[in-house]
C-alpha cells in the first residue's frame, strides 16, 4: 500500500536558502525517477504538495522548488506578483531550478535515479520547467501545466536534451494565444521531440482546485485528469 509522505528539506540555491517540500511513497525502497516540480506563483504551498502527491502515488519522487527562499511566502496575487518578477526571466530562474535537482538527488529521505530526472510545474512553473529545459539541463521530460510559453531569449531551444509536452487550457486568457504557434516554430526549429495538449473549454488554472475566476481562472477536474494522464504516459516512455 502507498505511503505517500512529505518532508520539508533545506537548500542552497545560490545566493537562497531554499526550503521545499520532498513528496515520496515511503513504502518504495528501489530508487525511484526524481521529479522537480516548479508549483505557480504563490509558491510552496499546501495546494502544491496536493499536486505533487499525485505523482508519488505513481512511484515518482517529487521535490517541490522554492524559487522564492525560505520564509518568503506570498499571500495574495499582489504579492505573488511582485516576487514572481524577481526571478522570471533572470539567472535565478534556472539556477534555482538546476539546483533544486542537486538537492533532490542528494536527499537521504527517498532513494532517486540520477539517470532519471524531469521537470514539471504549473502555470509560473510551467515557464520554469520550459527555461530549464531550454538551458540544456539533462531532463529526460518538461512538462507545462497552463503555463506560458514565452522565453527570456537567454537560451536556445536546440539545447532541449528531452521530451516537451504543453498542456494548454485552449481559452486560457492569461496565456496570450500567439505564443502557441511561436512555440510550435520554436520547437519545430529546434527539431525537439514536443507535443501540446490544447483542452477544449479550459482556461488558466485548470488543475488548482482554489481557482474560481470565472472565465481566467477556473478548476476543470475533468481536463486536470486528462492533462495529469498525459503526463505520466509521457514519464512512463522517457522513463
């Protein structure tokens, strides 16, 4: 039976102290493939580790990344906001990301396969899996959950060592509908092994079970489901 557990783990991400949150089925003694997972604006957050425990009931072990620091919890969209764009499109960005794979790897608590290691996240999360992904980072996959698919221009898409797989809320209004054929030449260009879910009735959000703004921002556990059933098909092929 699954044991699906949570530890709060301690890191140095460059000029951070990081704190995120290991989510692993303690009843697995055989190393497992390792996930990071970027959560969305607010943060660490209860609501992340929720998601996360969806990947370790399928074997995974998950490290939620502080992209923030320790301590540095936002409490509303104002806040989110503000420290979101001290990390987004900047060095931190990555690095912070790079290192919480470190981190993961030379955690004690849950046994992991180096040679087997990618990224996911959701919404904000999502752009830092891309930008990960796209600095030539050894990830086997790197998914988006409604995440944007702009690039800071810092690195270049033909350094994607894995597989990329978008999952899109096909009426997401926070997610500008021009970047999707940006990203699909992007890709294309780049000759990347890619695919993008685009889910017909979905907006921004559609995995969060808080978001109720109707019409940008809204759960859709029907697409949820779906976009989670995708991504763990693709970790079982990379895998």
């Amino acid at each position: 039976m699954s044991q699906v557990q949570s530890k709060k783990i301690t890191y140095q991400a460059g000029t951070i102290e990081a704190e995120g949150v290991l989510v692993f089925d303690a009843s697995r003694k055989q190393a497992a493939p390792g996930l990071v997972m970027a959560p969305n604006w607010m943060g660490v957050t209860d609501a992340s580790v929720a998601l996360a425990e969806k990947a370790a009931e399928q074997g995974y072990v998950v490290l939620i990344v502080d992209l923030y620091g320790k301590g540095v919890r936002p409490t509303n969209a104002d806040e989110a906001g503000a420290v979101m764009m001290t990390v987004k499109n900047k060095p931190e960005e990555v690095e912070r990301m790079a290192k919480a794979i470190s981190a993961l790897k030379a955690q004690t608590d849950a046994p992991v396969d180096a040679s087997k290691i990618a990224a996911y996240g959701f919404c904000f999360g999502g752009h830092n899996a891309l930008e990960l992904a796209r600095s030539g980072e050894d990830l086997k996959a790197a998914i988006s959950f409604h995440g944007g698919l702009d690039t800071s221009g810092a690195y270049d898409a033909k350094n994607i060592k894995g597989s990329v797989l978008v999952l899109d809320g096909a009426s997401d209004p926070l997610v500008p509908r021009d970047q999707l054929p940006a990203f699909a030449e992007e890709m294309l260009s780049a000759e990347v092994d890619w695919k993008l879910h685009s889910y017909k009735g979905a907006v921004h959000s559609f995995t969060d079970v808080n978001a109720n703004i109707a019409g940008t921002a809204e759960y859709n556990a029907d697409v949820s489901d779906r976009a989670f059933k995708a991504m763990f098909a693709l970790l079982a092929e990379v895998f």
